[in-house]
C-alpha cells in the first residue's frame, strides 16, 4: 500500500479528534495529514506531542517474529496530561521498537511515544522512558513495568538480527544462509525520576541506588541474591523500597 504523509503547518486552532476515541481538546497549531487508500484524509492533532500515522515497511525474509504478540490485542494508553483512550487494538513490534494499532482497518503508529504515561497490553504495562546507554550518552525507548515504586523495575525487551553464514569447508560445510531474530533482553532499574540504568551485576545494581548501599550488600549476600534472575531481581528491589 503506497502511504502519504504529509505535515502541514495550521494557521488557525481548531477542534478535532485522535483516533475516534470521542475526547474531545483544543488542537495546537502543528498537526499531521495522512491519507490512505482505504482512510479518507484527515488532520491528526496533536495530544501533548502524541500523534499517529500510516507506514509501510518492507522487512527481509525473517526467521523468528518481531512482535511480541503477531495478533493485536485489547490495549488503553495515557498521554502525559491525563488523556486515556481505551478500546484500542495494539501490537508491539520489538524489533521497531515501535507501538502499532488498529485504526479503521489500517495500522497506525505512535510517532510521539515520549508524550505517553503509559499503555497498556492486555495484562501488561509499558512506558517509554530515557535510558543510560554509557556515561555521557542516553537513548529512549520502550520498557515493560515489572514493578513501580520509588525504585521501578523495568524488562526492555530487543530483537537483534542475526546472519547464519554458510562456510564451505572440506566435507561439506556449516550455516544455513538464514537471517534470524535473536532475543535479547535486560533488566533496568528507574530511581524516581532518573534515567534507567541496565543492570548487568550486583555493582549495577548499587551503582543504580542512592542509599542504603550497606544494607543492600548485606541482603544480596545473606540472600544470594543473582540479579540475573527475575524473581531474585524484583526481591531486592522490593527490599531496597522498604528501606
């Protein structure tokens, strides 16, 4: 399907509504046009950042999905100013690092997901938040809650694409030729308002926490506690939020 996506500058405010869900709100004065072959065109606005659009993707021949989930299922989310849509179809496309719904039977994505508090997939809650990808240098994406308090526990989730190469060798050889998705997912922990940190070790770990750092030590010993393990993780965690 040939998409068009075209952004227009609106010289006057007017009212609109994003992706039927009937809320009603004062449009800013940026906004996006889509047009589809099977969607009349019409103006998106914008809800504190949030917007959608329609895209279209050519993907190589995988092996493995990118999605979470191939189907799309029951899911709400929640602008940064209180706004809640529920109702909606939602997919996650790990490898995209990208949220994708059902709208008028077409797919649409959230090209804002910084202006989202959270959505919600059938059971689960995901957040899109900053990341520490080194010292000096962070990224964003998308996390799933594990658990929230003044220290949260996040899962970011990430598919890697990966060559099997074929390598000729006497009698024969190796590798199927077949490019494949592999997992590969980490623990985060978010304190307060600050940036999530991966948690690769126990020394993460107490790098990741402002206080407490003895009686952290005495509990990952007394415990041994692998911060590797899910359940073992979210027991400190849920430790260190009753100190």
């Amino acid at each position: 399907m040939k998409i068009e996506i075209i952004f227009a500058f609106c010289l006057t405010l007017f009212t609109s509504k994003i992706i039927d869900a009937q809320i009603e709100y004062q449009a800013r004065p940026f906004s996006m046009v889509y047009s589809t072959s099977t969607i009349e065109p019409k103006m998106v606005e914008i809800i504190d950042g949030v917007a959608t659009y329609h895209y279209s993707i050519s993907r190589v021949n995988l092996n493995g999905s990118p999605y979470l989930s191939e189907e799309f299922v029951d899911g709400a989310l929640t602008a940064t100013d209180g706004t809640r849509i529920e109702g909606l179809k939602i997919r996650y496309d790990i490898y995209a690092d990208e949220m994708q719904f059902i709208l008028k039977s077409d797919t649409a994505s959230i090209n804002r997901p910084l202006a989202l508090r959270s959505l919600e997939l059938e059971e689960k809650k995901f957040i899109y938040e900053v990341y520490q990808v080194s010292e000096n240098v962070v990224a964003a994406g998308y996390f799933e809650v594990i658990s929230e308090d003044n220290l949260s526990l996040l899962l970011r989730r990430e598919l890697n694409l990966e060559y099997d190469v074929y390598v000729p060798h006497y009698g024969g050889g190796g590798g199927t030729k077949e490019t494949k998705l592999k997992e590969n997912n980490n623990f985060y922990t978010k304190l307060g308002k600050s940036t999530a940190r991966k948690i690769y070790n126990k020394k993460d770990f107490l790098n990741s926490i402002t206080m407490h750092h003895d009686q952290v030590k005495v509990y990952i010993k007394q415990n041994r506690i692998s911060v590797r393990k899910q359940e073992e993780l979210e027991a400190l965690v849920s430790y260190y939020n009753t100190l």
